[in-house]
C-alpha cells in the first residue's frame, strides 16, 4: 500500500502526525523543495499533499512535471488561514483526494 506524505511548515505538522500521517516540517520553501525531490524518488509514496505557499514557490516547469506524473500524485493543499472553516474545509480537502486519487474520501471530525 502506498504512503501519504504531507509537507507542511512546523505549526500544523503535528496536527497531521496526530492524524496517521508522515509528515516532513519546513521552515522554508527550499525546506519544502529538499523534502519534496526527496519523496518523489521513493516508491512507496503514493501521495503527496504539500502546502501551497511551498508548492507555489516552485518554478513553473517543476509544477508541471509534477502534474504530469502518475505517481506519486502530488497535490497542494491550502493554508488554514486562506480556507473557510468547518464543513466546507473538510468537502475541500475531501474533493481534492478524490480528484488525486480517484476515490470519495470522507473526513470525519473537527
């Protein structure tokens, strides 16, 4: 079975440890790009959900080779302070793994 992964600055890494999740902190976005080119490499990772600001300092040809890749699928995912709260966050990140994977995935509480 293939591996999440999440690349995400140090103030919301441990909320996704807590979650099950492998998760790799960065202070910076040089950080990000270490731990991302890294990841991409391994086999075992199927997934990889990365910070948007981290993902968007990324040159262009990088985001589009990484668009291009079947696996793993690398998605950006929005900072807390850019997204709305309660349910919606959930249906966001919920439509976000389904688009990445294929497949409905429910998640449950905050």
């Amino acid at each position: 079975m293939s591996k999440l992964c999440v690349i995400t600055n140090r103030s919301l890494a441990d909320g996704f440890r807590l979650a099950g999740v492998e998760v790799y902190a960065a202070d910076t976005a040089e950080m990000a790009r270490s731990a991302l080119s890294s990841l991409i490499r391994d086999e075992d990772v199927g997934m990889v959900a990365i910070d948007a600001d981290f993902y968007n300092a990324l040159d262009s040809r990088t985001r589009a080779r990484l668009e291009s890749r079947y696996k793993p699928v690398v998605i950006a995912i929005p900072a807390p302070t850019r997204m709305v709260p309660g349910e919606r966050r959930s249906r966001y990140i919920s439509d976000l793994i389904q688009r990445a994977i294929g497949l409905k995935i429910t998640v449950k509480g905050q």
